[in-house]
C-alpha cells in the first residue's frame, strides 16, 4: 500500500492528496466493493475474487 498511495497522488488533483491517507485508501476501497455487492451480488468483484482463492498481495 506504501508504492500505491504517491502513485495515486500522483493522479488526484492538487488539492486532494492532502486528504489521502492509508486509512482512507482502505475506507474508500471498501465502500466501493460494498456498493459493487449491493448492486451486483453473486456477480461482484468481491464475490468473484473470493471464489478464486485471491493470493496474497505483498
């Protein structure tokens, strides 16, 4: 998560990295796939991830 957050600053206006933190990295990852399984259920990216045994991600 540490490589992802300058990269992502990177492409956020000037104003927002300022409000970029890990945990809203991960607030924000996470309403996103809420609302994805909300919308899609069975057909979400979460469901589909977990049902292919995910790997780790360093």
């Amino acid at each position: 998560m540490e490589n992802l957050l300058p990269e992502i600053r990177q492409i956020l206006p000037a104003d927002a990295p300022k409000k970029l933190s890990r945990s809203s990295l991960v607030d924000s990852a996470m309403q996103m796939l809420l609302q994805d399984f909300a919308q899609k259920g069975e057909q979400s990216l979460l469901v589909r991830w977990l049902l292919n045994e995910p790997r780790k991600v360093a």
